[in-house]
C-alpha cells in the first residue's frame, strides 16, 4: 500500500461544535476536540487529500496508542496497525515517531487544553465559571491519563516539547496577569501582576501532575470521576484567592466541600 508524498503537516481545524460563537452543534469537552478535528480529516470533511487523511490516520492511532498505553510502548507497528496503513506509508509522513509524537503534543495543546479564565458572563460569579472550566479540565485528565503521562515525560525529556508548552503556558500566564492587574484594589509591586499570572498557571499544572501522572493519593483517586468536582473545586477556590486576594463566597461551594469553612471572610471593596 502506497501514499503519496508527504506534505507539511496539515493544520488542524477545530470542529465548529465547541460552544464557539455561531455555533449550533454540541458541546465538545476538553479533551475530545483534538480527536474529533482528526475524525473530520480522515473522512476528507475538508476536502483533504489522500496524503493528508492518511498523515491523520497516523496521528489519531498514535493518539489512541498513547491513551492506551505509556511512549516508551509506542512502536512504528503499533501506530501503523492502529491506523490500518502498510509500515512503509509511516516513512512518507514521519522521518521518526519522535516527530510524529511532537506534532501530535504541540496540536493537542493547541486544540485541547485550555486555562480556567475568569471572563464572561455565563455565570453570575468568576469563581463558578472558572471550577466549571475546571471541572472539564480534571475529567479530561482523567480519561486520557495515560496520554497526559506521556505528554509530561516527553516535555521533560525533549527541548521542543517544553518550548511548545512553554508557549502556551505562557499566553495563559499574561491572561491571567492582565485579570490579576484589571481587579487589584490597590496598586501593585513591579511585575507583581506577572509573578502571579505564571503562578496561578504553575499551580494548577502542578497539582494535577502530581494527581493524574504521579498519583500522590494513590492510582484509584484519579480514576474516579466523583473526585472531578472537588479536584476543580480547590483549583478554582485557589486561582481565586490568588488573582483576587480573596476567597469566593462560601455559599458557592459544594454542601460537601473539603473547604466549607476554611474561607476567609469576603474582603470590602
């Protein structure tokens, strides 16, 4: 079985179902977005050529693969197999699994991760809308464990991974540095507004690192999904705490919180 030469990769173009303005289909949780954008080019739903459905049958079954099981399994047969194409087609879109696994990070990031903001008028208060963003966040950790597991390793282990997940850490950090300026009540120290931009975005990925790929409360916690709202809950209560320099009000939180009271009283404008 032959393909025809590889092109550059082909970008990838978010389905229009994502709660996206002019959009009328359904919500699509993070973490299921990457995967239906690859459905919709295998199919051709672009008008995508041979070459550029099958470069998308090679990253979607290394997708599955690393859902399913660690890097360190993946194998050019194990993603040729998944993808149904012959062992050789692999060389005609990938010079290395190496290459085909940094694109397939550096487009999930860009497609399927995404900051807990508080922006908008969804909800009558910031903190409800950030742990609902969170709560889609942590599930979404939840299910693709495995594949987050190998995402951290490999940005630990390879120069460009981190870069792309310092890129986008980074545009987090300045959001989140613009919300923590916009709401200070006072004037702030020299760059304080960016300390705690990069602060609140390495707590939140810290925490669910240590959860979801370190397991520091054992392999069964992450594994069930009645935890999903607590874990965002407390990332939420914190993130606000931190851009507002006070606590949420308390009758917000769940009648079984962990944090039910431990906030401080509101502060006065």
């Amino acid at each position: 079985m032959t393909d025809d030469n590889a092109p550059s990769a082909s970008p990838v173009r978010t389905p229009p179902s994502q709660g996206q303005a002019g959009s009328t289909g359904p919500h699509l949780a993070l973490g299921d977005r990457y995967v239906a954008a690859l459905n919709a080019q295998i199919k051709g739903a672009g008008g995508e050529g041979k070459s550029a459905r099958t470069r998308a049958k090679l990253k979607r079954a290394a997708f599955d693969c690393l859902t399913e099981s660690d890097l360190a399994s993946l194998t050019i047969g194990s993603i040729t197999g998944k993808a149904k194409v012959a062992a050789g087609t692999f060389y005609l879109h990938f010079d290395s699994i190496r290459d085909l696994v940094l694109e397939v990070f550096s487009e999930f990031a860009a497609v399927d991760i995404a900051p807990a903001i508080p922006e908008g008028d969804e909800f009558v208060d910031l903190f409800s809308q950030m742990k609902a963003t969170f709560i889609e966040i942590v599930g979404a950790f939840r299910r693709r464990r495995m594949f987050f597991r190998s995402l951290f390793q490999m940005k630990r282990q390879d120069a460009d991974a981190n870069a792309v997940w310092l890129r986008l850490t980074a545009q987090w950090a300045e959001i989140l540095s613009a919300i923590a300026r916009d709401h200070a009540k006072q004037p702030v120290p020299a760059a304080f507004d960016r300390f705690i931009g990069h602060a609140t975005s390495a707590f939140a990925d810290e925490i669910m690192t240590r959860i979801y790929v370190d397991e520091i409360f054992g392999a069964a916690f992450p594994d069930d999904p009645r935890n999903d709202e607590h874990v965002a809950e407390l990332l939420a209560f914190t993130r606000h705490r931190m851009l507002f320099g006070s606590d949420p009000d308390p009758k917000l939180l769940t009648a079984n919180s962990p944090l039910n009271g431990f906030s401080y009283p509101a502060k006065r404008s």
